[in-house]
C-alpha cells in the first residue's frame, strides 16, 4: 500500500466521519424543535418563571446582600461536604 492509496483511505474516512456526525446533529436539531413545539402546543412550558432585573443596591443594602450571598454559599458548600 502506498502513501498515496493510505492517504485516500483516511480522506474518504474522515469524510465518512464527518458526514455521520453532521447527519446526527440535523436529526438531534429537529427532534429538539419538534419536541419544543410538542412541548409549547401542550401547554407545558408554561410554568417557567421569568426573573425581573433587580435595581442595583449601593451602600449598606449591597454589603448585607453580599453577606447573605456568602452565607448562603458557604452553607451549600458545607452541606455538599457532609453528604458526600
């Protein structure tokens, strides 16, 4: 076997590969639009909950809520610890 002949086996094997792969991401692109709309028609997307943006906090305000931010994480961290 030749260098060339090698060389046109691994071209029409990386083409191969690279066609199952693009092949499988269009049919995972349309079954997640599909079941989307599935999803939508249903009605049951509707539950989602939508954050609104929180005005910015100066001053006190912010360094309390930094603090409540840090307590709370330190306490999931502890909590994942201690469990695992």
């Amino acid at each position: 076997m030749t260098i060339m002949e090698m060389l046109g086996q691994s071209g029409v094997l990386a083409v191969l590969g690279m066609s199952v792969v693009f092949g499988f991401l269009v049919i995972m692109i349309i079954s997640i639009t599909v079941v989307g709309k599935i999803m939508q028609a249903s009605g049951a997307g509707t539950e989602a909950v939508t954050a609104k943006a929180a005005p910015a906090k100066t001053g006190d305000n912010a360094a309390a809520n930094a603090a409540q931010v840090t307590a709370a994480v330190s306490a999931a961290v502890n909590e994942y610890r201690k469990n695992n």
